[in-house]
C-alpha cells in the first residue's frame, strides 16, 4: 500500500464498513465535563465531548456508535439502498437493492485505553423496480451480460478493528494490505462545526488500492483484476443531546453509506471496464424484531450466529471479496 496523505489518515476508518479504553461504561463517563446540560443547549464542544479538541472524547464518541460501552449488550446497525453499475460511454445502470444488518459489540482492551469492536455482518441482494425493492435474489438475470447468476449474499464474520485515542491501521484483509508501520495520530474525526436542526454531523470514508484475492489467472470469469480499488464513506447524523448525554453507553444514529468496488464475482463481469457503487441510508435499531422479517431469516438460515455479535477477538477480519475466494469455486470459461 502507498503511503497515504494526511487526509487519507484522518478519513481511514470506517464499516464496514467498518472498537474503545479499558474504561468501562462508568469510567467513560468521567471524560469531558461529566455535567448534563438540558437539551437543546449542548454543542459539539461540550459539555460532556469536546469532540473539536479531544482524541479521548473522540474515541468515546465513536465507541457509543460502533457499540455499547456495556459489552454485555449488542449494537445492530442496518443499511439499504441500490447498487448500481458505472460503465464507459454509458448511463449509469441501476441493477438491484441491497440490505443487512451487522451486530457489534465492544470488548475492553487489556493493553491500554481502548475497545475491541467485534462485529459480523450479512448482505442481502433483492430484485428492485424503479428504485422499490423486491424479494431477495438467489439468481439474477444481468443486464450488462444477458446471463442468469447465482447471488452470493455477504456473510462477514469477523470484522473487527479497535478504537483508541489513535486512528487504526487500515484494515489488512489477511495480509493483502499490508503496508509501512502506521503512524501514531490523535484520534480526531472531521466533525461539522456547523449544527442543523440540533444533529451533529459525521463524514469518515476509506480508499483502499490493494491486491485483488482473486487472481484472474485463476478466476478469469469472477475477477476484475490483479488490483482491488475500494472507497467507503459513512455520513453520520447524530442527535447533539444524545451525543452529550453522558448517561448513555451508546448513541443512535442515522446517515447514509456509501460504497465503490470492482464488479462483484458473482455477477461474471471479469475485466469488463467500469465497477459497482453502493448508494444507501444507514443507521441503528435497538433490536432485530424491527428488521424485515425475510431479511432475518435469512441471515439465520446462513448460520444462526449472525444474529448476535461476537463474544471475544478473533480474525482474520476479511471483506466479502476475500470470503468469496475462500468459500467458492471458479466458474467454467465461457465457449
């Protein structure tokens, strides 16, 4: 991986894509002013986060959205919206809707101050119609090839990362990304100064340029080359008054995620010139029961354990494209 500029390193962290202090939830609390002010008088400044000068208040701010800093319960984050194709000389294509849930859940560090996020995550395609969404997928009909496909749903688990009062590395997929030493920089994230409507609001995205798990040479049908180039941005809404609220171990939070990646293997594309984009709201619920019902009861066919985060560290933390050359097999070569 090349070195990355100051930018990259202040925007590397994400969902998931994509941890927080041997604190607990108690301890956490102590940080900032422990005070409460009555709602609708807080900031990004204070009084409990001082989220403009603090890497410590930063790394609790964003453990209460990744997780709960109680790690006996699990945070569920959902998303959904279109996935869509960008080709050369063409409009953009708009193929199908996509929707999951993940289920995190923070783990103190035993080293220092900090939290293991440990998370697993499921993937729907479904059939879309003028931008409504349909049944999922088990075959689709691709327009871009006129050949019916398999779907192949994303079941990630794990991906974890940590969150400390330092910015993670970027994420290793098995050693593909592996690059120089990470520099140590303060846990700052771009927060808006500006406030609207008492939300606050948070822009954290990822560009990857990494080696491709899929050699073309062995998956000439699923692989789009010897690269992978991926970018992931989440866009977060936060009410100010529950970002403030220092009695809460986690936060709720609304946005969109948004994702650019090569073809996806399933759809047979190869090296066919252009690449998949995500488009998707984002945000978390308290419980599962206010998910589709089809949506879970898919993720429990797959394995049962998709339905609840991990309960201790462990890896490798792959994305669905690495998971892809694990668990599946090349498709025969077209005559």
């Amino acid at each position: 991986m090349s070195d990355l500029s100051r930018r990259d390193l202040l925007n590397t962290i994400g969902m998931g894509a994509a941890s927080v202090a041997a604190l607990s939830a108690t301890g956490c609390a102590t940080a900032g002013s422990a005070a409460k002010k009555a709602p609708g008088n807080n900031s990004i400044t204070g009084p409990y986060l001082n989220l403009l000068e603090s890497a410590e208040d930063n790394m609790i701010a964003y453990a209460r959205l990744s997780g709960n800093l109680d790690s006996s319960k699990t945070k569920y984050g959902w998303y959904k919206g279109m996935v869509s194709a960008v080709m050369p000389d063409k409009a953009v294509t708009d193929l199908f809707m996509m929707e999951g849930f993940s289920c995190a859940r923070l783990l103190p560090k035993e080293d220092g101050p900090g939290y293991h996020k440990v998370l697993r995550e499921v993937g729907f395609y479904r059939e879309q119609r003028f931008g409504r969404s349909g049944k999922i997928m088990q075959e689709w009909r691709n327009p871009l090839t006129k050949e019916t496909v398999n779907v192949v749903p994303i079941a990630n688990d794990p991906f974890n990362f940590d969150i400390t009062p330092y910015f993670p590395e970027p994420p290793n997929y098995g050693g593909l990304n592996a690059g120089k030493p990470f520099p140590k920089i303060p846990f700052k994230l771009p927060w808006e100064k500006e406030v609207y409507n008492n939300n606050a609001r948070l822009d954290t995205r990822i560009n990857l340029y990494y080696p491709n798990a899929l050699d073309p040479e062995k998956w000439p049908r699923e692989s789009s080359g010897k690269m992978n180039r991926v970018t992931e941005i989440f866009q977060y809404n936060i009410d100010l008054d529950d970002l403030q609220d220092s009695t809460q171990t986690t936060t709720k939070y609304n946005g969109a995620w948004m994702r650019i990646t090569p073809w996806l293997p399933w759809m047979l594309m190869g090296q066919t010139p252009g690449h998949i984009v995500y488009t998707s709201y984002m945000g978390s619920v308290d419980s599962l029961d206010l998910l589709p019902e089809d949506l879970v009861l898919a993720a429990e066919a797959i394995d049962p354990k998709f339905l609840e985060a991990p309960t201790t560290v462990y890896g490798p933390s792959l994305s669905s494209l690495e998971h892809y050359a694990l668990e599946q097999t090349p498709a025969p070569v077209k005559e």
